[in-house]
C-alpha cells in the first residue's frame, strides 16, 4: 500500500520539486549515453584510420598532382603523372604482368582449394591432421618461400631443371621468358595460400544442411552432381569472399617476383616479371620521383576496384547458372 | 648474437636521431655564439655509417675522444643494405633538413647522386681540409666533390679491381696456371679474348667469365678514363650514353665475348651465382678487394688453391669504396670536419684496414708494408695489396651523373637480357639505349 501510495504521490511532487535540473542532466546523460556512446566506442578505430589511412590516401592523391621529386623540386602538374603512365609502355607491361600472374595463380588455386576442402570434407581417420596439414604453408615467411622457391627454380642448379631432366627435357631458363617466370612466381603464391582458402571452404561446407545432401542422395545425384549443384552454390558467399581478398593479394603481388630476382625491383632483364607494385617501389625509391609513384598507386588502387567489381559479377553468377 | 648487436645499434641509432631532433632548435641557439671559438663545450656527433663490419672505427673513435675530452663520438653502423636502408634514409633526412648524422659515409654506388644535392653539404674547405688533396688519387678526390665543386667528401676506402680465376678449370683448359703467366696472356683485352676463345674451344663445361656486368664496367671506366672521363651523362647532366664512344666499345665488346659462348648466366648476387662459384660454373670473375672474402665465403674450404687472383687486362679497374662527408644540417659542422678528416687520414685508413681489412684509398696507406705486401693464402698467396693498389693507381677519374646508379641497374639488365638471348645482337644497342631513357623519363 505505502509503496503504491509513493508511486502515485511522485508525479504530483515533481513539478515543485528542486530535483528538476538534475533530473534533467541525468536525462541528458542517458541521451548522450544512447546516440554518442557508440560513436565514442567505434572511435579509435576510426581515428587510427584516419591517421593511418586516409590521410595517406588523401595525400597519396595529392602527392601524384606534383612533380614531386625527393630532394627536389614540388611542383603542381596536375594529372601530368597519369597521362605518363597510360601511355607509358613499360607501365602497361607490369599492368599486363600483374593480371598474368593473378590469373595464373588465382584460377587454379581457387579451384584446387575448393576440390581439397571437399575431400577433407569426408570422414576418414586422421583427418584433423590433414586438415591442419594444409594450412602450414601458412605459416611460413613469404619471403623464405621466395628464397627457396628461387632456388628450385634455378637454370642450372635448381631443382625443377634437374628433375625435367631425368625425362629429357632441356632446362628452362625460368627467369627468361614471361610465361616461365609467370608459373614460377604463381606456384609460389598457390603454394603459400591454397591451404588457406581450402580451410575456409571446409569451414563453409560443414555448416551446408545434410538433409540438401541426402535428398539429393535419394534422387540419385551423383557425387560430382552434388559437389557442383549443392556444395558450390551453397558455397556462393564464401567464395566471393576469397575471390575479393585473392584479387586484393594478387594485383598487389611484390614479395614474391622481387625475391624470384635476388630482390631486385626490375622483374628481370626486359621487366618480364615486373608488378605494378614493384614498378611503384622502384619509382620512389631507386628514382626518388614521388609523384609517379603515388600516380601509380592510385592507378593500382583503380584495377583492383575494376577487377573486384568484375569478378564479383561473374561469382555472382553461380547461382543462376544452376 | 649478431641480430641481438644490430637491433641494439638500430635502437641506439633511433635514440640518437629523436635526440638530435629534440635538441636541435636549443642548439641551433647556442651554436651562432659560440661557431667562433671550438671551446671546451661538451659536443656530441653523431657518425653513421653502413655494412655489416661497418667501418672499423671503433678503436679510431675511442682514440679520438680521448685526444677531445669535450667530444663524445656516437658512432653507428646503421645497417648493412646501403641500396635499400641507408641511401633512400639518408636522402630523405637531407631533403627533410634533419635527421641525419654529423659525418655521414656514402658510397660509390649513388656517390653521383648524393654530390648533386649541393646545398645539402658542409664545403669542407671551408674549414682548412683541401689541403688533403695530395693525400688521394685524382679520381676518389674528384668523386668527393659536388656539381657545383664543393668539396664534400673525403674518401676512405676504395675496392680496386683484379680478376679471380680458377687454376683448376684453366689446367682442364689447357691454359696456364701461374699468375704471371695469366697476367702476361691478358696484359691487353686481345689477349684477354684469345684467353676466352681457347677456354671455349677447350670444351670445358663452364662459362668463362660468370656474367656480362663486370667486365663491361671494367672496360667501360677504362675507356671511358681513356676519353673525356664521362659515360651515361656529361658534365650537364644530359643523358649522352647513346653518343658515347667508350660505352659502345664496352657494349660491342659484350656482345663479342658473347657471341663466342664465353659469357655465363649468373647474374651478380643471385642463388645460381653462389652456387656456380662453389661448383665451378665459370672461370673468371672481376674482383675488387673485398670481392676476395665473398669468393672464400661462398666457394668454401673445399675450393682452396683453386681460385687465384691476377691483374685485370689494362690494370685499372674499381668497384666500390666510401666517402665521409657532412650534411649542412649539422649543428657542429666545425667539429664534424675535423672528426671526418681525422677518420679519413692515411694513418686511419691503415686501422681500418687492419681491423676489417677494408682497402685503403690513400696511396700512402697502401704502400705501408702492412697492406702492400699483404698476401691472401685462400688465392695461392697471390699478392693482393699490390694487384689492388696497381688497379686503383692507374685508375682515370669518371663523371657520375645524378642517375648513374639508376640508369647503370637498367642498362646491365639489357646485357642480362643479351646473355640470357632475349635480345639478339641487332636488338639489343636500341634496347640498351632506351631502357637508359626510360629511367631518365620516369626520374622527372
């Protein structure tokens, strides 16, 4: 009684009471604490982002509107950079490059990625070990895998060369020609990063409804039928992931061919292994010529988006081509 | 132990930059009263350097401070990547007006462009030290000078040039064994090609001479030394390498060793490099001094007696070798000219040499008992300290432009390119030329 008595007395007393202000500042609070906290929270992250990351891109940017040399002049030319380099024939070979190399390793890695995850998708003894088996090329150094790689595929010394030879086969001069050099460095990046991409496919199977399957079992789909109809549509989201994040890490390749030529920035004699990367880290650092390098950067940043964008509409068609 | 040492270096070096950089707009203050008088005011300078010895001034340093209580060296091998870590660090501590240490070494490689960076440099006449003139050849002093001839670096060592080979190839070969037999055969670059085509001829399974670069670049100074003293740029920073007689006599002679098979495919510094000078791959390098510990390092105990060491054809030859200069940016550059000219002296160079075995530039420190008779026991005993100190003697001074260094990676990448027969012989003058345009185009 006493308490409903209270609950029904407090509004009457309100209006006269001196509690009002404070009332009012601890509304203020709850308000402040609803629509800013959050904001206060996510800060950090975005504050060290525009620190570290806008304010890069942005003067990146403006940096690439200069003839900007280090130790040197600074001096606004507008899109002068950009004019260079499209019609610049060396820049267009490491264009070219790039997108051999990330077609080359790519396609083959995805593919060979999803076929392991699907057998390791199987029950069979041992298979936790395997399973973590395929991710330990992860966790090798990039550039150890470059070095060793590089010796294997060495023209006189190496091993590749060595082995082809057993059959007869001439030793390859792995660093002359595009093609060759290209499958090198590709093997490299497929070595390092299909066990990765397996792991994250497998992760993405098993949470595939079982019941798709034995349904399909009942109609009498046969297992290939089913990896191809069930499994890969299924699989849809996850695989534009590892397309999005394959494009980002191939189109911006340098460890790798740097290493394949002793870690030199030229991709070999006529620049036949050169990435655009590597073009832009010999810009400023062998030419000290900034703006070209930023010019570039930007020009790399604008390939990825195009070619994201395009892989991202042929994935997207998995589903319909069903 | 090694990486425990470099970090540590690395943070005492970090330490010492913010350190400067703290200090100095309070010196700046101080240092306008005082510049008159090199009182007793207690002063730091800072000395970088690069490899992975580093300059072997630690005792020189300890000396110094010693004789100048009031000065404390730090005294840094800052890293051993020259190409990659110290150059464009140093460089951009130059352009960014602090940062860099009071005495600063740099090397042959970039030497061109650091010297066109004029006002980045303390004139170091200023304070006394182009009476050091007579204390170097002609050449290493001409180097440690800026375009507009200030002089701004004074040389410590130099890496002459003398050419390894393997006794046991050229006894396969059928060629003579004895270096002064050897050197006799190649006194000329004919001899040195009829040495080439019988060691072709002999059927041997190994290159003669492991790579294009060396030897081109040994010609090229010559003739270049021979001639007006310029090859990739005059004197105006033109890019002349198309129009210049001593390059393509350098190129022509490429492409002929080439043609007659004798050239390999190891390319400097690589994995198949390494390997062919341990198996056996060629019979023949360039060698500067320093070359000497790489070649044992990597050709191992088992390949003892069988590299040797002769003259190069034409004697003269050189890779390598430093400069000690101050940045304008320093706050004692008074005291820092002083430290560089103690640290560069004959006597100096000879400490250097004894405690890294780095050779010296000075001809009075070369002709010390301690250096020109000095002999290597991994190459027969072969007379290094003369070889070498013939090879720089006799060396012609050469103009570097700003974009030598750049242009001179791009250019050999095309005589890979000869070897390796991406290009054919008609191909390959363009390609050289253009590949050297390309670099001055994208360098603005």
């Amino acid at each position: 009684m006493k308490t409903a008595e209270r609950v029904a007395s407090e509004p009457q007393a309100q209006p006269a009471s001196p509690v009002r202000p404070r009332n009012r500042f601890r509304r203020f609070l709850s308000l402040v604490d609803l629509k800013a906290s959050p904001y206060l929270l996510v800060s950090p992250y975005f504050i060290l982002f525009l620190i570290f990351g806008a304010f890069p891109l942005g003067f990146t940017l403006w940096v690439s509107l200069h003839d900007w040399q280090l130790a040197g002049d600074k001096e606004w030319i507008g899109l002068d950079n950009y004019q260079f380099l499209l019609t610049n024939e060396r820049f267009r070979m490491t264009v070219v490059n790039t997108i051999g190399m990330f077609v080359l390793a790519t396609v083959p890695q995805l593919l060979l990625a999803l076929m392991v995850a699907n057998a390791l998708n199987k029950r069979f003894r041992g298979r936790l070990l395997i399973r973590l088996g395929v991710l330990i090329p992860m966790v090798t150094s990039v550039v150890a895998v470059a070095i060793v790689f590089s010796q294997i595929y060495g023209t006189k010394y190496g091993m590749v060369n060595w082995f082809l030879g057993n059959f007869g086969v001439d030793p390859i001069d792995w660093r002359k020609t595009s093609l060759a050099s290209w499958v090198a460095i590709s093997s490299m990046v497929d070595w390092r990063w299909t066990g990765y991409n397996a792991i994250i496919y497998l992760a993405a199977m098993q949470a595939i409804p079982r019941v798709l399957y034995e349904a399909a079992t009942v109609d009498g789909a046969s297992s290939r039928r089913q990896f191809w109809h069930i499994t890969v549509p299924q699989l849809k989201p996850v695989i534009i992931f590892t397309v999005f994040i394959s494009t980002i890490g191939g189109l911006t390749l340098f460890a790798e061919p740097m290493m394949f030529n002793s870690g030199r920035l030229d991709g070999g004699t006529t620049g036949q292994f050169q990435t655009v990367a590597m073009y832009i880290v010999q810009a400023f650092r062998e030419r000290n010529n900034y703006g070209l390098a930023a010019a570039a950067a930007w020009l790399l940043f604008a390939l990825i988006v195009v070619i994201a964008l395009a892989n991202y509409l042929v994935v997207n068609r998995i589903r319909e081509s069903r | 132990m090694i990486s425990k040492a470099a970090r540590r270096t690395k943070l005492r070096w970090l330490v010492g930059v913010a350190a400067i950089a703290l200090l100095a707009p309070a010196c700046g203050g101080d240092d306008d009263s005082s510049s008159g008088s090199s009182s007793d005011e207690p002063v730091t300078l800072t000395v970088n350097v690069f490899g992975g010895d580093g300059f072997g001034y630690d005792n020189l340093v300890k000396q110094y401070e010693q004789q100048h209580p009031n000065i404390t060296v730090d005294y840094n091998v800052v890293t051993d990547d020259y190409d990659n870590e110290y150059r464009p660090q140093l460089i951009q501590q130059l352009d960014a007006g602090s940062g860099a240490g009071d005495v600063v070494a740099i090397e042959e490689q970039g030497v061109g462009q650091m010297m066109s960076m004029d006002d980045a440099w303390v004139d170091l006449s200023d304070y006394g030290l182009d009476s050091r003139e007579s204390d170097y050849p002609a050449w290493k002093w001409d180097l440690g000078h800026t375009n507009d001839g200030k002089l701004a670096g004074l040389g410590t060592d130099v890496g002459g040039m003398a050419m390894c080979y393997r006794t046991d190839l050229f006894k396969q070969a059928g060629l003579p064994t004895n270096r002064d037999q050897v050197a006799a055969m190649w006194q000329d670059w004919d001899g040195f090609t009829q040495t080439a085509q019988k060691f072709v001829d002999s059927g041997v399974d190994s290159a003669f001479i492991d790579s294009p670069n060396q030897i081109y670049n040994i010609r090229l100074v010559q003739e270049a030394g021979n001639g007006d003293g310029t090859s990739y740029f005059d004197r105006d920073n033109n890019y002349i390498l198309a129009d210049s007689p001593a390059v393509k006599t350098a190129f022509d002679y490429v492409l002929q060793l080439n043609d007659m098979g004798a050239i390999g495919k190891f390319q400097n510094w690589t994995d198949e490099w390494n390997v062919a000078m341990e198996a056996g791959g060629f019979a023949t390098m360039g060698c500067p001094a320093w070359m000497a510990g790489v070649i044992e390092s990597t050709s191992g105990k088992q390949n003892a007696g069988n590299w040797d060491m002769a003259p190069v054809p034409g004697v003269s030859g050189n890779w390598g070798g430093s400069w000690l200069a101050v940045p304008a940016q320093s706050d004692h550059p008074e005291e820092a000219a002083a430290l560089a000219d103690f640290l560069t002296q004959p006597s100096s160079q000879l400490a250097a040499y004894k405690a890294i075995s780095v050779f010296p530039s000075a001809p009075e420190a070369q002709q010390n008992p301690a250096v020109a008779d000095s002999k290597n026991a991994y190459f027969n005993d072969a007379p290094v300290g003369q070889i070498i100190s013939d090879s720089i003697t006799s060396f012609q001074p050469v103009y570097y432009g700003e974009l030598h260094s750049a242009v001179r990676a791009a250019v050999e990448d095309v005589l890979y390119g000869v070897v390796e027969g991406t290009y054919s012989d008609d191909e390959a003058w363009d390609a050289f030329v253009s590949a050297g345009q390309e670099v001055v185009d994208t360098s603005g």
